[in-house]
C-alpha cells in the first residue's frame, strides 16, 4: 500500500492459568524510491495492558520506555521538537484501545515493529474470552496467529472463530488440546485472503476470538509460586438463588426515538429470561416517577404477561428526575425484605439505565451519592447502565462502585438492545451471596479484593497476595458464602509441590507469571477504588498504582510509554544534512504527535464540524481520518450547512466578519455570527447568537442569555446551556448538535464572538441530508498517494483521490473547540483549496441561501 509491504505478521499468544502474554510483531519494507511513513495501529482489549514496545529498522532496535505520564509528555515532545522519530502511547475506543506509532524509513529499508501486552482473562457465560483485532490493512506473505494455552486444572473445552472466516478459511482454524494444554493457530495463504480472485483487499478485517474453560472437579484452585499465590474460586452445581430485581429506567424527552425503543427491546427479552421463582418491578422517571406496581412482583406468567404490556406502553415525558428514580428503588428494595414480601435467601439488584444528567429533585451529584449510598448501607449491589454520550458517566461509575455494582456505557448503535440484555445475561443467575475469602493475616501481605456481594453462575472470582516470607509454600483459605439453600463454609488447602507439579511444562509458562498476575490485578483494583476516592485517599491510590504500573512496565492511565529514534552520528539522513526530507520527518511527527493527542484526549466519537473562520472539519472513520476546508465568502452570506428534508431539520450560519478589514490580508476572515435551527415538522424554531438563544415554538417564543446554566426539556426539544460555554441542543428524533460560544475582550480592535457548530449523532438523519456538511454524514472515501515537501516546509502536500477527481490537498490542522473553547485542541487533516472545489457536491456558491429559516 503506497509502497510499503507489510510482508509479515505474527500473533504470539501464551496463556497460563488465565493470564496471557501476547506478542504481536509486524515487519515491512518500503519498496519506493523515496522516504516513506510506515505506521502500526494495533487495537487491544480494554482490559489489556502494554507492557513492552520496540522498533528495529535497519537491524537497529529502538526500545519503548514507560514513564509517568507527565514525564514521558516532556520526553515525548523534546524529542519532537528536535526532529527525532517518536510515538507516545495512550489509549481511546468501545471495546478494544489504540496503539499507533509511525516511523519515516528510507527506501529499500525494512522496519520490525514488536508490541507485547498482557491480561487476565475474565470468564463469562462459563467461558474465558481472548479477543484479537484483526485488521492488516492489505495481503500479507507471512500471516500467522498462534496461541498456546496452559491450564494445570486441565482444559475442558477450546474454540476460536472470526467475524471474517469465510467457507474457504474455515479449514486454516487449526485447533487441538488435551490435558492442560491447548493450541490454536490460523494462518491463511495469500489467496485464502483475498476477497476475490485476483483481488488485492484483504478478507482479514475482523475479530478473532478464542474461548476455553477448565476442568472443575473442586470449587477452587489454588496456586503458589516463588512467594505469591492466585485463587481461582469457580464453584459449580449450586442451586440457583431467586433474585429480586428492580428496573429503573429513565424516560426523559431526550430517550425519544430509537433510545426509548431499544430499551423496550431489550426489556421484553429480559422478560422473557426471568424465572418465576424470582420477583421484579419497573420504575420510571422523567420529571416525576412512575411504579409499575407498587411493591415487587413475583414473576408468575400472568404477572409477566402483564409486565409485557405494560413495557409495551412505556413512553417519555418530561425532564430527569434521576435522584427520585434511584431511592424509589431503594425504598422498594428495602420493604420488600422488611416486610419479608421476598425470600430471605434471595439476591436482590437495582439495574439504573439512564441517557441524561439528574436535572429535576437533587440534581447535585455529590448529595444523589451520599443519598443513596446511606439508603442502601451495602446491602445489595447497584448497577448504573448510561446510554450515550450525554450522561455523566463519571458520577454513575463512582455511584455504582460505592454500592457493590459497577457501571457500563451502553453505546447507542444499532445493536444496543442487545447491549442491555447482554449487561442484564451476565447479573441474572447468582449463585451465592456475601462470598468472604479468608486468608492467614500473619502470613500474607498485599491482597487484592476479598469480599464478593455476588457470585454469578458462569464467572469466576480471583484473588492473588504476596506471602510475608518468599519461602512460604504453603497456604490454607477459609471460604464462606451464602446460598438458595444453606451457607457454604469450607477450607481449602495448596502447597507450592503441587503447583510446582502441574506446571511441569515449562515451555508454555511465561516468567514470574503468578507475581505479574497478581501486579495486574492489584493496578486494576486500585484504580477502581480511586474512581469512588476523594482527597488524601485518592492520592495515596494514586501513588501505589503509579508505583506498581512502572515496576512492571504496564501502560495504565497513570503512564505513558515514550518511543524515540535518536539522531544517528553516522552517514544515515538527519536533518542537519538533509534539510528537504528533515523538514518531511519533522511534519510527520508534529502531524503524529496532533493526532495522537486528538484521537485519545479530545473525543469520544467522530463527528463533522465547522468552526473559526469558517473552518469545515469532516471525519471521515473509516480512514481514522479528516478532511478540512474553508469557505471564503463576504459578511452577511448565509450558508446552508444541514437540510433534511424527511426528519424537517434545517440549520443554516449567517457569517460575519471582523470589525473592521485587515489591510495586510488578502481575504477578510468570517465566522458564524447567527445560526438558524429549524424542525419544520414541529414548528420549531431556534436563533442562537453570540449574545442569546431565542426559540419560536409556534407562536410561543422563549429567550435565554449564555448566561444561563439550564436544561430544557419540551415535546421535542432538548436543550443544555452550559454557561458561557456551549450548549446541546437535539431535536426530536434526529441528531444532536453542540454550538460553541467563543467570547473575546470586549474592546479587542479586531475580532467578534462568534460561534461554532458540532454534529453528534448525525446517523439519525435521513440518506437524503444535505448541505455544507450535511452531505459528509453519508460515508465518504478517499486514498492518499505520494506525500511530497509543499509550499509551507511545515506542511506538506499529496494527491487526493474523492469521487473521482484528483486534488492537491496539504496537510494541517484545524481546531476542535469543543472541550477548550479558547484554546482548542488541534486536529490532524488533509486541507482540500478552493473552497473545498472537488470535495463539495457542485460549487459553495450553491450554498447560499437568502436568509436564516
């Protein structure tokens, strides 16, 4: 691709008890006649940690070093600064993170790229799960993944399958196990890759996943090595606990639309999974809160069909009342056991999903906390689903965490119905309750997390320490835990003998495996606790996870790792004797270091925009991408920016321009000085300016000043003021749109406020959508050849292929304000002349529209 081979890569995956080392090495080569970039994107598991990277090119190797992170940004950018080739490694993404680094190599030159990370393997469903992103991004000669796993309680069952196996590589799955040790290994032809005959797209772009599980003949094992232990604690065969379940579900104007549908979905498959030994109920919120019934139910067929119907009818209405959502729950729960309405051997759950911020009742996130947290003293866990990207998911991962529960981002794609029955899957069989794991206090040090709330059918619990005296090799583990029928209690005894025995092929064990086991698990522990933590505890989280993460080489959010190519003293190319292609290794790395910064710092999702003077930002995903251009129009043109004929919704940007002309510039800068937002459907419209918001329902009009800090909830309308900042405004069922205030000094000579415009959730708007940007919410594609030194030494120029024409286009940047509005963060994109001419369907004067609505 673009003269670069990518000829081999290898996937080396080593698992022992659960926690797997894998090793994924690229090499390619630039067959050009010139210097080339050459990039490794990997995506890894959001469990997973980094803990080595390295680049040899030309049989020099370059290692990564992982530093605090403060420290490794200074490293990072000095090394930028002076022309050096470096990568600085942080994270982003749904279910996998990206690593990305680039390097410049000469023409005929070859470069390795070698990453290793590690992770313990949860179990779920029965299962523990490795997932590997595929995705080389054309043919490669030398394809291989392989993964060897070894299990001392033996393996009871081995799959791998992909998301782009096709018939013909089905058979390249080569899969074999017996005893403790099991062997996976795929590694198609160059034909078997290809999507048709002759064709040079790669088949391989997908997921790998390989499941297994282990043989069970005693609910726990326990493993010892050089001075530190591991507890698996897996029982089986338990009868199942009737559960209680409380649904508390936001139905606030902003859940109209696919939202409100999907979790009807959702909720009526669950429905169809409770078992009627269990008891439940539903609770909705908007402005005010709703019951189903008044006390939980039993789940008898009658009642469940009477369920059905009633989620059938749920709709929305109003604002957010989280707060009286969340303890109506509570106050449900705690009756249903004082009355003893519920059986006393029952694990009971309250399940919250919500799209918004508390906006009615308490609205203060601290008091909702400390509210509910007193309500429910620890006695059942609390599960806080946020849908999308408006809610506060801080606050409901530190509320979830401090009652036992955790918190999970249900994205809004299409498959988010089965995103909240998945969520509902994993919590929906307890085994046992109030699972206490005892170990010797006097002999062991460093535990990680001990107590339990739930055990639920399918998962595992771990638990790992380091022993006071290294030379220890034995350990003795009381167990307790409450069940449907008694309580469990039982002692568990492991010497270091046995360990020592079953692990007796060496070949598949990988170092101090069981220390590095139980540093993973505390680092994650510890980082969850800081979540909850304020103050000096957090601080003190803080320091120990820090300390740990860079004793053991982990890339965790508390570090960083620094990748540099140093400046060489010999007769290869530097930039002091080779000015033409220093200057291009130079704007590759300011474009690297940009990228990197926006890609994992700035966003959560992709998204088009136009902002500054008028800058057009489009995202183009599928690249990992953007392309960007300017209009240059007069003050007072009105541009059209959004029209969708089918949802009504219409945006079109009034442009202003500095106070007065700038004499030394060519073209006077403008900006969006007026924005006009119509739903023609709803009869609604809204005029924001730098100065306020009016909205026109009708003949109902309404005003505000950015003054005000407000949420707005109406018959579809949803609008947050975010004083003096920005607002989110959506409407009905179509996309979202964020719009930035930009303020300057009042008595600057030059400049005017002005305001910029963000698109979120623009798939909600039909295939007929158009406009300035209106048209860049359908997909669109482009291909980058030669990269060569342009006019500005800083920013060079390619050829750009889009729908069908051929541009020259020059790399830059524009700015995204939407988390700093007065400084901005840069994004990385490929700056397409003349008013966007070839990129733009017709000419941008075909844009220009006589007035606002």
């Amino acid at each position: 691709v673009n003269g670069i081979e990518i000829y081999s890569m290898k996937i080396d995956s080593k698992v022992t008890s659960r926690f797997a080392h894998n090793v994924i090495t690229s090499r390619a080569v630039n067959r050009g006649n010139m210097h080339k970039e050459v990039f490794f994107d990997v995506e890894l598991p959001k469990t997973a940690f980094i803990t080595n990277f390295s680049m040899t090119i030309d049989g020099v190797t370059y290692p990564g070093t992982i530093k605090e992170k403060e420290v490794a940004k200074k490293q990072y950018e000095k090394a930028v600064s002076k022309g050096q080739t470096a990568g600085l490694v942080k994270a982003s993404g749904r279910k996998t993170e990206k690593f990305t680094v680039s390097v410049n190599i000469e023409a005929a030159s070859k470069v390795t790229f070698e990453l290793t990370y590690e992770e313990l393997l949860k179990r779920q469903f029965g299962k523990y799960e490795m997932f590997i992103k595929v995705k080389p991004k054309q043919l490669v000669k030398d394809f291989e993944i392989e993964v060897n796993i070894f299990e001392p309680q033996g393996i009871s069952d081995l799959e791998a399958e992909g998301t782009f196996i096709t018939n013909d590589l089905q058979n390249t799955i080569k899969k074999t196990f017996s005893e403790k040790k099991g062997h996976i290994s795929f590694k198609p032809t160059l034909d078997q890759q290809r999507t048709c005959a002759n064709c040079s797209q790669s088949v391989l772009d997908g997921d790998f996943t390989v499941r297994y599980d282990v043989k069970r003949t005693a609910p726990d094992n326990l493993q010892i090595v050089n001075g530190y232990f591991v507890h698996f604690f897996a029982p089986t065969n338990l009868p199942e606990l009737p559960k209680s379940v409380v649904f508390v579900i936001d139905i606030s104007t902003s859940m109209s639309g696919r939202e409100i549908e999907q979790t009807r979905e959702a909720l009526l498959k669950i429905l169809d999974d409770i078992k009627e030994d269990d008891f439940f109920n539903f609770i909705l919120f908007g402005s005010k809160v709703h019951t189903w019934k008044e006390t939980l139910i039993k789940a008898t067929p009658e009642n469940l069909d009477e369920a059905r119907k009633f989620v059938r009818g749920i709709n929305t209405e109003g604002m957010t009342n989280l707060y009286g959502g969340v303890m109506r729950g509570i106050d449900m729960l705690n009756a249903a056991h004082e009355e003893n309405l519920v059986p006393k051997r029952s694990a009971s759950i309250i399940i919250m999903l919500t799209d918004g911020r508390p906006n009615v009742g308490i609205s203060n996130t601290e008091d909702i906390q400390a509210h509910v947290k007193k309500a429910i003293e620890g006695k059942y866990p609390l599960y806080n689903l946020g849908f999308g990207y408006g809610v506060d998911y801080t606050f409901l991962e530190k509320m979830a965490l401090e009652n036992k529960g955790l918190a999970r981002r249900i994205y809004p794609d299409s498959d988010a119905a089965l995103q909240l029955q998945g969520f509902y899957d994993e919590v929906s069989n307890p085994m046992l309750t109030d699972v206490e794991l005892n170990y010797p206090e006097n002999e062991i040090s460093d535990l990680t997390k001990t107590s339990f709330k739930h055990f639920y059918d399918g998962s595992e619990i771990v638990v790992a320490g380091r022993f006071i005296d290294n030379n220890q090799n034995s350990l003795t583990v009381d167990v307790r835990g409450e069940g449907a029928n008694d309580a469990l209690s039982y002692t568990t005894q492991q010497d270091a003998e046995q360990t020592a025995k079953a692990f007796e092929e060496q070949d598949y064990i990988f170092g101090e495996y069981i220390e590095r086991l139980w540093a993973y698990l505390t680092i994650e522990q510890l980082l969850e606790k800081r979540i909850a933590a304020t103050g000096e505890e957090k601080e003190n989280l803080t320091a120990e996870a820090l300390d740990l993460s860079l004793k053991y080489k982990f890339v965790t959010p508390l570090t960083s790792m620094v990748v540099t190519k140093p400046e060489n003293n010999d007769n290869q190319d530097g930039i002091a004797d080779k000015p033409i292609e220093g200057i291009d290794i130079f704007t590759i790395l300011l474009y690297l270091r940009n990228q990197l910064s926006y890609l994992y710092n700035a966003r959560p999702t992709w998204y088009t925009s136009v902002d500054g003077d008028p800058h057009f930002i489009i995202s183009v995903p599928q690249k990992e991408d953007a392309i960007c251009f300017n209009i240059n129009e007069n003050p007072g043109a009105v541009l059209n920016l959004i029209n969708d004929p089918v949802t009504g919704i219409t945006i079109n940007g009034e442009l202003i321009g500095d106070k007065r002309a700038n004499s030394a510039a060519k073209i006077q800068n403008t900006y969006f000085g007026k924005l006009g937002i119509a739903n023609k459907h709803l009869d609604l419209k809204l005029t924001v300016t730098p100065e306020k918001i009016t909205i026109l329902n009708g003949n109902e009009k309404t005003g505000f000043t950015w003054l005000d800090s407000i949420t707005l909830q109406q018959e579809g309308l949803t609008l947050i003021i975010n004083r003096k900042k920005n607002l989110v405004l959506k409407m009905g069922r179509g996309a979202s749109f964020v719009i930035v205030l930009h303020q300057v000094w009042k008595k600057h000579p030059l400049h005017q406020d002005f305001l910029g415009l963000y698109t979120l959730e623009s798939d909600k708007l039909s295939e007929q959508t158009h406009g300035l940007l209106g048209q860049f919410f359908h997909p669109i594609d482009f291909t980058i050849l030669e990269i060569h030194p342009g006019s500005d030494p800083k920013k060079p120029d390619a050829t750009m292929i889009v729908k069908n024409n051929e541009l020259t286009v020059t790399r830059g940047w524009q700015k995204d304000y939407r988390a700093d509005p007065v400084h901005g963060v840069d994004v990385p994109c490929w700056f397409v002349h003349n008013n966007g001419a070839g990129l733009i369907d017709g000419v941008h004067t075909d844009y220009i529209v006589s007035s606002l609505f």
